[in-house]
C-alpha cells in the first residue's frame, strides 16, 4: 500500500462529501450554494478532472481530495488519505483499485487496518450510507453522472453534533 498522508481537523462541523464530477462543475456550484456558505471543508472522492486549487476557489474552503481512475497522475492528488475530523479517523479513497464495484469488503478491512472508523470512496457512482458496525462506509454517488434509479446527481453532507456524533445526510439534485 502507498503511504497514506493524515491531516487532522479540530473545529469542523460541516462537511461537502462528493465524487465523480469528472470536470463538469455546474452541479458542484449547486451543491456549494444549497450549503449556504456553511460547508467549513469539502472532501472529493476522485474523478475532479481539475485542480485541487481550481475546486477551492469554487468551493470557498479546504478541500481534501483523492485521485481517481479517471485523474492524471500528474494532479498530484494521493490514491489514499487519512484525515480526522473531531473525534471521527476517515479513510479517503476513491476505491477502484479496491475492487468497490464488487463489495466494500476490502475498504472495510483496510479502514479497520489503519485504525478509521469511517471510510469514504466513489467510483461506482451510487451513493451508499451504512452507518452502523465498527466501520462506517459512504458513497456520496455521482455529482455530475449518477447511476443509481432515477439517475439524479447525489452528494453527501456530514454534520459533526454535540461529543463529535457524526450524521449523514443524502442529497438529490
């Protein structure tokens, strides 16, 4: 495994997780807008097709990000991240070379390996929410090419409560 970079965040309560825009931002702006300036860090699971300095201008604060299949090698965006936010350690990925299209066996074991409790990819370009068991798995789906029913872009707000509680909440555009 490539060696994973950690950041840490203390003071965030508002989190903008999506992936898969492939370079088409007009939903991204959306998305930004309906957080109503709220958003205080912005995590891209992979397929940008940009840069991380061109999405923070767009997105008015830090954003974490992953490279995905479809990103250069030369956006000098890891494959893997491992950030935490307030008492939550996340494991960022994209997940294709996890084999996620086939189950998130693996991303399960490697959060648990590197000690997350949560852990956040794309690629499949379904969004996916399963909060319970000792590791927390999220698909924010696709904010501009959606393959879930109904074919709608889809991203993910995190929300940190009181004592650090993390909920997810999924949205459609």
């Amino acid at each position: 495994m490539d060696q994973i970079e950690y950041v840490q965040y203390t003071d965030v309560e508002k989190v903008l997780i999506l992936s898969d825009s492939h370079g088409r931002n007009s939903n991204l702006q959306k998305a930004v807008g309906n957080m109503g300036g709220m958003a205080q860090l912005v995590i891209h699971l992979g397929d940008f097709g940009g840069s991380k300095e061109d999405l923070e201008r767009l997105c008015g604060c830090p954003v974490e990000l992953v490279r995905g299949n479809c990103d250069s090698a030369g956006y000098h965006a890891p494959l893997h991240r491992f950030i935490q936010i307030g008492p939550h350690k996340i494991l960022l990925l994209h997940g294709h070379t996890q084999g996620v299209k086939s189950g998130t066996g693996q991303i399960k074991d490697m959060a648990r390996t590197l000690g997350a409790d949560i852990v956040m990819f794309g690629h499949t370009h379904v969004p996916l929410i399963e909060p319970y068991g000792d590791v927390a798995v999220l698909n924010p789906g696709s904010i501009s090419q959606p393959r879930q029913s109904g074919f709608r872009p889809t991203y993910l707000v995190m929300n940190i409560g009181r004592g650090g509680k993390a909920e997810y909440n999924l949205v459609t555009l």
